[in-house]
C-alpha cells in the first residue's frame, strides 16, 4: 500500500512540474495572460505543491506587474522610452518601435533613441532601415559609430559595404 501512494504523489508532482513549465514557457514568450492563468490554474490543481505554488505566486505577481505596466498610458519621452525599452526587452519589437517613434515625435534629435531604433530593426532582418537609423543617429552623434563598430547587434553587418561608410570603416 505505502508504495501506491508514494506513486501517486510522484504522479501528482510530475504532473505539477509538466503545468509549471508549460507556464513558464508562456511567459518566456512573452504570452502574460495565458503564463498568468496556467499558473493561477496550478495554484488551483496543485496545491500541495508547496514550492511550486511559491513560485507561481511570484510569477503571477510579475505577470500583474506587466500587465498593469502595459495599461499605463505614456505620455512624456521618458514614460515612452522606458517603456519601449521594456517591450524591446521582451522581443515586442513591433510595439516597442510604435512607442520610440511617439517618443521621437517629442524629441526628434535624440541619437541614442535613433541607435536603439537601428538595433531593432537589425535584429527583425530588416538591414535597410536598420543602416538608414544607424546613420541618422551617428550624424547627431558621433559616439555611436565608435559604438555600432564594437556592439554585437551590427556584427552581422560589420563586411557591409553600406556599413563601412556609415561607420568609416572602409
């Protein structure tokens, strides 16, 4: 008897690890909504998991977190800039670039915005305007050719012909 339920409690707890990961994977893929039900789904099903129900409760805080971090509407550059950089780092690229261009719309000259822009659209394979905003952003400021020649987001471009001019590497 002792050993059923021993088997029952690693069935149990095989069970929860294969929940917990799938929400995980959600939020790592940036899916907050779905990642914040399946762990509030694991609380429900799993609770005698006691470590696994600690760490989904952390997760869901971080996800509320997000959300509610999403919902704030942003109004001045910082607020946009902050922003933006946040959905960047979470590969919302697409949104992110909505949110750097309001804030451009505020400050037009602002060479690191433009460099950051450049680095996005390297890294969605979109060469072109990657190189049309790195160049925008060395014309305002001359730091960033230094930097786009060490920087790990151009490496791919660093043969580019295109590239060589606008950063004077040729």
């Amino acid at each position: 008897m002792p050993a059923e339920k021993e088997k029952k409690k690693f069935d149990s707890y095989e069970k929860a690890i294969l929940s917990f990961g799938e929400a995980v994977k959600a939020f790592r893929e940036g899916d907050i909504a779905k990642a914040e039900e399946l762990f509030e789904t694991l609380l429900e099903t799993h609770s005698s998991e006691k470590e696994l129900i600690d760490r989904a409760r952390t997760y869901i805080k971080i996800c509320q977190g997000i959300k509610a971090k999403e919902a704030l509407p942003s109004k001045t550059f910082d607020d946009l800039y902050e922003s933006g950089v946040f959905l960047m780092n979470l590969g919302k690229y697409e949104e992110a670039l909505k949110l750097f261009d309001k804030a451009l719309d505020k400050d037009p000259n602002h060479a690191k915005l433009l460099y950051i822009k450049a680095a996005i659209y390297q890294s969605m394979g979109d060469t072109d305007k990657a190189l049309e905003f790195l160049k925008k952003s060395i014309q305002k400021d001359k730091y960033f050719k230094i930097l786009a020649q060490n920087d790990a987001d151009f490496e791919d471009l660093r043969e580019d012909k295109k590239f060589k001019i606008i950063t004077k590497l040729a």
